[in-house]
C-alpha cells in the first residue's frame, strides 16, 4: 500500500502520514508530520509542519475509531511530507550554494 494521505484525528489533528497498512480495525502509519496553517510575512497563509508524536517509535497503529476521515494530500502538504523526510535537503532560489571548480 505505503501511500502518502491525510488523517484527521478525533482530537482535531491533522497528520500527513505514509499509509503501509489498513485492517479492518486499525491502520499502520510511518513518516507522521503535523501540519497547520500560519501566516508568512507578507501575511499569505501556508502550511506549516512540526513532527508528529516525536517520542513514539514508528511504525504506528491508529485505532480508525479515532479517526474522522482520510484523504488525499495537497500538492503543499505531499510537498512538506516528502522534504521532511527526504535524505536530500533541497535549497530554497534565495540558499547560496558553492559547487567545487573542475
């Protein structure tokens, strides 16, 4: 399976997870980032990303009683997701990068 979605808890959160199993109770889950909304400088609103139950050892099972729904991530959020766990760090067009002369 292993698919990148969207669950929103019970508790109001909203968790950007890899999807690796789904049984008929529970459904197993890696890579969990929480996102949310803030507001940049220029005051546009994005998505902004902190690390989802931190302390826990992944991969999880979420009892699906304590999950409202599950869907398809954003572009923004598949995004956040894949450059939070990526090993490659990506540079933003601002990042100043040096590269070795031949």
């Amino acid at each position: 399976m292993s698919e990148i979605k969207l669950i929103k808890l019970v508790t109001g959160e909203e968790v950007v997870a890899r999807v690796d199993f789904e049984g008929d109770l529970t459904i197993t889950v890696d890579e969990c980032i929480q996102v949310g909304f803030q507001r940049d400088d220029q005051g546009k609103m994005g998505i902004a990303v902190i690390p989802w139950c931190p302390s826990a050892k992944f991969p999880i099972n979420l009892d699906k009683d304590k999950i409202v729904f599950v869907a398809d991530v954003s572009e923004g959020a598949a995004s956040a997701h894949k450059q939070a766990f990526s090993r490659i760090q990506t540079l933003g067009p601002t990042a100043g990068l040096t590269l070795p002369r031949r």
